[in-house]
C-alpha cells in the first residue's frame, strides 16, 4: 500500500490517517469541516491536498447513516481502487450501498474496536488500534484483491483482524459495545439528579463504569438507530433482570419482612449476580494484559523461615519486581502464615508466577536474600 485516503477526521479516521501516515503511506484527508482537515493535517496524519489518481484504498469514517451515501459519491468520483469503512453497525450501511447501486465488489465492511470517551482529531491517537479487533465483513461480491488491501490496512494500524458475516457483527457489538454503552449513558444520566455530596464521593468504580458516557450524544444516537433491531431484544432482557432486581431489594427493604420471602428475594439477587461473575469471566484478556501474556513460574522452598511467605513477598517487594501471581497449592494448609504459626516445613513452598523478563533478575534477587528459588 503506498497511498490512501480517508474521508472523515473524527477520532477514528484521524487516528487511522496517522498510522498510516507513520508507516509512509501517503494518506489524503478529507471531511466537509475544513477546520477538521487543518487540524488532522497540522497532526501529521496526511495531506489537505486531494489525490491526482485513485488511490490504493479509501476508509469512508462518518456515522452509520451517511456511510452510504459519501461511499456512493466517492466511488462515482473514482476517488479509490477498493474502499472500506469504519461504521460501528454493518448490515443496513451494507443494504443501503446495495440499494444506492455502489460497486460492492470493491467494498470492505470493516469496524476497528478501539476508541476513546474524547472525539475529534485531536483526541486521534496513531496507536488507538494497536491489538484491538477490527472487524472485517466481506461479501460472496467482495474480491480478493479487495479483501488483501482491507487486511493489510488492519495490519498497518497494529490491529487484529476478525471475519464475520455483517448480521453476525451487528448481533455482537449490540451485546459488547452498543449495551454497555447505553448502560453507562443511563447511569451517567442518574448522576444529574444526585445531591452534590454523593457526586462528589464519586469513586475509580462510577467513573470507570461511565467513562464512555461522555461519547459524542448525536453520534451514538446515529448507532444506536442504525443497530436497533440486534438492540431491543437485549433491553427486553435486561429489564427483565433489572426488575428482578427491584422486586428483590423492595421485598429487602420491606418493613415488616416476611422471613421466607426475604430468603427468595436474597436468593433472587444472588443469582443474577453470580450471572455477572460467570458472564464477566467468559471475556477474554486483552494482548497486553498479564493473564495473556507468556510467563515463567518460580517456585521458591519457604524451608525453616519464620512467617515466611509474609517475609517471601516483603523481599518481592523490596526487588521492585512485579508478580503476576502467586500459587500457594505446595503451601501446607497446617502453617497459616500468621504471628505464631512458627516456621515453614521444608515441603512448603509457592509459586510465582511473572513476565519471563522478570524470571531471571528475581531469582538472583530472592537467592541473595536467602531463598531457594528453581
């Protein structure tokens, strides 16, 4: 790939133009703001200046509902050979392409998972996709040729791409992106009604779970409208759970409770939320979270020590080495380590699990300390 045009220097299409850009492809920007197309251009993503002949590939990135239309009038201009887009919803932009006669056989569907609660192209970032998923949706009309350019775009960004059919990415991104997204807009949205002193309390917790709520509102209205059909059901569900929740905590709260319908509502509430355990423990770890990444397990003989895992993970501490995890499974179960639980046998011993960088300088640390570490 040596050229490229992208039309529409919000977050996404910025971001995308200064990957490229960073890679040496020479990257046309275009938007009907021309105060977007400055200030993406004064960035480095690419030249304000419009492409003299077709260009390797162009990324369509404006909101679901235009999606079509600028596509079909980018193609009609000849702007590039194949075109993708960024749209966060892929089944009605695609029967909307079909409808407005577009070539679909140079069209990619695509849909980078990664953004920010920021828009614009000052908040672009080149590496806002680097090993996040993006999402290709090619057609039985899509070519191979196109499908290649789509790929290696994917590959230019530092992304990780996925293949699904367009209705199968709508149904997923209802349930992974577009819910949670509503989720904390409508929790946000409860905070406009709070005294100032519980705002101000206000943790890492409510500003972690709303962080997405301060997203572009006209822009998330555009999606959610677009995905609606892979969206209702989901709401149907979850008001379904939230007033089992309410019926739980009324019946809680009663004032003259009924013992055994107190034991149902407690029962009731407990159970969706060991739901929420087992759903929150299907989601994968990201590539650069620890739990992913390849590590090395040092097992350290606690011998004759006094309080010795205590005294384990203080010289840990004192190494500045970071542990990813700890297994205390060869740690007998009659030596807690507590005040007075006299020393370790010489069977015990635990596990420590780090980055295989670390594996090494811990060792030679905790053996200079006194530790018999395999």
């Amino acid at each position: 790939m040596h050229t490229a045009a992208v039309v529409g220097t919000g977050l996404i299409g910025t971001s995308i133009a200064l990957a490229l850009s960073a890679r040496g492809v020479t990257t046309h920007l275009l938007d009907r703001d021309p105060d977007r197309v400055r200030i993406a251009a004064a960035r480095g993503a690419g030249t304000p200046e419009p492409p003299s002949e077709p260009v390797d590939i162009a990324v369509i990135a404006v909101p679901p509902s235009r999606t079509a239309p600028v596509l079909a009038a980018q193609q009609r201009a000849g702007l590039a050979r194949v075109y993708t887009d960024v749209a966060s919803v892929k089944a009605l932009p695609h029967a909307e392409c079909l409808a407005l006669g577009c070539d679909t056989t140079t069209l990619v569907g695509g849909h980078p998972l990664a953004g920010r609660e920021r828009s614009g192209p000052l908040a672009a970032r080149a590496d806002l996709f680097q090993d996040h998923h993006w999402v290709l949706t090619p057609t039985p009309d899509t070519s191979e040729a196109a499908l290649n350019r789509a790929l290696e775009l994917v590959s230019l960004c530092g992304a990780v791409p996925a293949l699904l059919e367009p209705p199968d990415h709508d149904r997923a991104v209802a349930l992974v992106s577009h819910l949670p997204h509503l989720m904390a807009t409508l929790t946000a949205g409860r905070l406009r009604e709070g005294e100032e002193y519980a705002v101000r309390l206000a943790g890492r917790g409510m500003r972690d779970a709303t962080r997405v709520a301060s997203g572009d509102a006209a822009l998330w209205a555009d999606i959610l409208a677009a995905n609606a059909t892979a969206l209702a059901p989901l709401l149907t569900e979850l008001s379904s759970d939230l007033a089992t929740a309410a019926e739980a905590l009324a019946q809680l709260s009663a004032a003259a409770p009924d013992p055994a319908a107190t034991a149902e509502a407690l029962a009731a509430l407990t159970a969706l939320l060991h739901r929420g355990v087992e759903g929150r423990a299907r989601i994968t770890p990201p590539y650069n979270d620890p739990a992913s990444r390849p590590h090395t397990m040092l097992s350290v003989a606690l011998g004759d020590h006094d309080r010795p895992l205590s005294r384990l993970l203080d010289d840990v501490d004192a190494a500045r080495l970071e542990l990813d995890d700890v297994d205390l499974a060869g740690l007998a179960p009659h030596r807690p380590d507590r005040p007075g639980a006299g020393a370790g046998t010489a069977a015990d011993s635990v596990g420590l699990k780090v980055a295989p960088g670390v594996a090494r300088p811990l060792t030679e640390a905790l053996r200079d300390r006194g530790w018999a570490v395999h």
